[in-house]
C-alpha cells in the first residue's frame, strides 16, 4: 500500500519516494506520497517526480485497487528508482484553503437548516456546493455565506486525526453528505474545526481558518430540492 503522507502533514511540498512498480511505463506506484489523488469532491495534485537530473511531470493522479497511480508525461521510471516529489504547491493550497471554506460553510448550513450536502467539487478557481434544502431561499443563503465569512480568516485551528469508527459515528452530524456510507474500515480520519465542526474527511486542509481568506458568491441555482447550488469563490 502507497503511504498517503498528506494524510498526515498536509503542508509537505517535498518529499523522498521509492518506485514500488510501472505499468505501462507512464504509470507509476511509489513507497509513499505526498501527492493527492482525485476523490471526495478534490481534485488531484500535479507536480513532478525528479530522477536525478530528470523531471517527469505528473499529469493525473487517482486511486487503483487501494493504491495511488502517478500518470506521468514520459516513460522512463521503474521499480526501485529514487525520486524526488515536488508538488505544484500554489494549486494544492488554493485547493486545501477552498475545503476547509467548504467545510465551514456546509457545516454552518446543516447546523442552521439540516441542509445535507448532496455534491461537492472543488476547482482551483472556484467551488461548487450542492445540498438538499426544503425552502429555495437566496437571502437565506447569502446570510450563510455571511456567517461563513464571519468564521474564515479568524484564529481558529484545524485538526486531523483518526478515531475507532464506532466513536466517531456518536458525533453529530459527522457525516454530512446525504448517499454517504462510512467506509467498511476500523477507524474513520475526522477533520476538526476546532469548536465548531467534525466532519468524516480524507481531504487536506489548512491548519487554521486564518488561512482561508474570505468566500465570494458567484452564482446560486436552484436545481431542485434535492441540488440547490452555490458556486463561491476564495478572495
Ligand atoms: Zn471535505
């Protein structure tokens, strides 16, 4: 199993790995990773994997039977080759600032209302929310994204870590996303905004909302009961 190094540091930018295995010659599984694969509304990191003088560009990267697929742009890497990882980290913190926002939003939301969040997809230039809400009301949602607002780029820490599954399905609304089954593991990764949120959550965040600026709306749509949809944007 590829080690998800950005499980637990999601600040690393840089790290040593080993080739496990290629296929293909343009797919590559290493020890472990810093780079995050396409999942949970999270787009995938792109960077390069550096073989001494030689840089491959990583193009794609998602999960395959368990383990982490580097699609990169040439051949040439193979099993047991040392690599240097090097993220394309303005992308990444763009995407980690824009989920910890979604967070807090989502989460204010559902305290509020009891909204379930129904899609989600995060882009680097902006993010797309869906939930489900009995009344399709703008002002109410903009009195969300206010409060939002309010929270972000205050001093609040943000924590990650693992707990038993049975102890974390007893935190309310732990699972906001309506067609979510926890997965069939022992323990569940928990993203905590200190004092306000605990959300089941294998994405990368920043340490503190701080970080996260200010949200801005860009549209709102009504797509039915079930897919109201906010588009906002990071300032
Ligand atoms: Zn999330």
């Amino acid at each position: 199993m590829t080690k998800a190094l950005f499980l637990v540091d999601s600040y690393l930018k840089k790290s040593k790995a080993t080739v496990s295995f290629v296929k293909d010659g343009k797919f590559v599984f290493l020890d472990q990773t810093i780079f995050y694969p396409k999942g949970g509304g999270q787009p995938y990191d792109t960077g390069e994997l550096i073989k001494e003088t030689e840089a491959y560009k990583v193009v794609h990267v998602r999960k395959f039977s368990g383990e982490i697929l580097h699609e990169v742009d040439h051949d040439g890497l193979k099993a047991g080759d040392e690599v240097y990882c090097v993220l394309n980290w303005e992308r990444r913190y763009k995407l980690m600032r824009s989920h910890t926002a979604a967070h807090v939003f989502a989460s204010l939301l559902n305290k509020g209302t009891g909204a379930l969040t129904t899609g989600n997809q995060l882009e680097e230039d902006h993010v797309r929310f869906d939930f489900s809400l009995e009344k399709f009301d703008r002002e109410l949602l903009e009195e969300y994204l206010a409060k939002s607002n309010q929270l972000l780029g205050t001093d609040v820490p943000v924590k990650w870590y693992e707990l038993p599954k049975e102890e974390a399905m007893k935190i309310p609304g732990v699972v906001k996303m309506a067609k979510a089954f926890p997965p069939d593991l022992p323990s569940l990764r928990i993203v905590e905004i200190v004092g306000f949120d605990r959300q089941a959550d294998g994405g990368t965040h920043v340490r503190n909302l701080r970080e996260v600026g200010k949200i801005e709306l860009i549209k709102i749509e009504n797509k039915g009961k079930n897919n109201r949809r906010i588009y906002f944007k990071l300032n």
